[in-house]
C-alpha cells in the first residue's frame, strides 16, 4: 500500500502545486488589468486635461487679444535712416492675464494691383526682449521700426500721395507654465494702413487731398483686420 499512498500523496502534491501556479497567474492577470485599467483612466484623464488647455488658450488667442497697429511716426532722422516708428498695441480684454512669446512683425508695402514687396523691420530697442510676456487686462504697445526706401515704386492710386502698408503680427499664445510642444496655439492678425512717404511734402499732399484744417496725418489706420489658426 505504501507505494499507492506515495503515488497518491505526490498526485495531491502537483494539484497543489498547479492550483498555486494558477492562483499566481490569475492574480497576476488581475494586477495588469488593474494596472492597465489605472493607465488608462491616467491617459484618458491627461488627454482631457490637455484638450482643455487647448481650448483656453484658444479663446484667449481668439477672443481674449485685440491685435493692431495704433501709432506711427516719423523718426528724428527720417531723410538719412528713411526709418518710422510703430507701435503696436495688443489689448487683453479678460479678465484673467494672457502669456504670449515674443510678437514677429512683418510689413509689406503694395507696389501693384495684387503684389506686395516686404519692407524691413526691426525692433525698436525700447525695452528687454523676453521669451513670454504676461499681458493683464488692458493694453501692452510693442515698438518696433519700419525702413522704407524711396525708391520702391508703391502703388499710388488707394489714396494719393499715401503708401498702402499691410502688417502681419503672429504671436504664439502660451500656457502660464511656458511654451510646451503642443500646448501652443498661435495667433495671426493682419492690419493694413496708409503711410505717408516722408519724401512727399505736406504741401504737394494738400494739393492732392482737401484736408480742411485737419492735420495732414503720418499714417491712418484701416480698421478691418483677419485672423488665422494657421
């Protein structure tokens, strides 16, 4: 009988044994489930998290931001630097501050019916270039210098005498923690004016345009401007 019970013993053994294995591979199936079942509730909650962030910063970008060209003047030294100075003036009309990088700014000046030739600019140097800025609700100016040449033959049939000058002012609208790759939302504005050529005495634009006894402006603003998510 001993080798029957032997024989018997070592059968409830490996039962034993392949109940254990099994009740470690369950538990184990169990752990990854929950593990996965935990990364997934994280990722769901992340990807929620970061669309929203996505949205704020484009209401801010969109609907928070008024973006324009409000000031341009003539430097001192006009006749040699043909240089004029603008400001462009961002307004937050939130309640909440907006961060954005530093604003790029480009003009062009219309030489055709359709065509447009750039003209340099550069920043004015009045105060310290930063990687964001924090705008709070009201408006921020950003200066900046525009050279134009003379010698660009700008088309003159808009109003006489004045330039056509279009600006194209692209910032990126930031998360308060920094620029983070995808969790940036740039803005786009385009705003056009016209420019009075520096070359052109007031008396020869008089003859052109009855002004009254408004003073012949520098520039004049045109008050439409578009905006872009690309």
């Amino acid at each position: 009988m001993e080798p029957k019970t032997n024989s018997y013993i070592r059968k409830m053994l490996s039962l034993l044994r392949s109940r254990k294995v099994l009740i470690l591979l369950s538990g184990a199936v169990i752990i990854v489930l929950i593990v996965d079942y935990y990364v997934a509730e994280r990722q769901e909650a992340a990807i929620k998290a970061r669309e929203a962030k996505i949205k704020l910063l484009e209401q801010q970008a969109f609907y928070m931001l008024s973006v324009d060209v409000r000031d341009i003047k003539e430097t001192g030294d006009i006749w040699k630097s043909w240089k004029y100075a603008a400001t462009v003036r961002i307004d937050n009309v939130a309640e909440e501050p907006v961060y954005i990088d530093y604003p790029e700014v480009r003009a062009f000046i219309q030489v055709g019916a359709i065509s447009w030739m750039e003209i340099p600019v550069s920043d004015a140097g009045l105060g310290k270039k930063e990687q964001m800025y924090k705008l709070d609700t009201g408006p921020h100016r950003f200066h900046r210098i525009l050279t134009v040449n003379p010698k660009i033959p700008y088309n003159r049939y808009l109003i006489p005498k004045y330039m056509h000058i279009r600006f194209i002012i692209r910032m990126s609208v930031l998360p308060e923690s920094g620029f983070k790759e995808g969790e940036v939302v740039e803005r786009k504005s385009d705003t056009y004016v016209y420019l009075k050529p520096f070359w052109i005495s007031e008396k020869e634009i008089a003859e052109a345009i009855d002004w009254g006894d408004t003073k012949i402006p520098v520039y004049m603003p045109i008050t439409s401007f578009r905006n872009w998510k690309n």
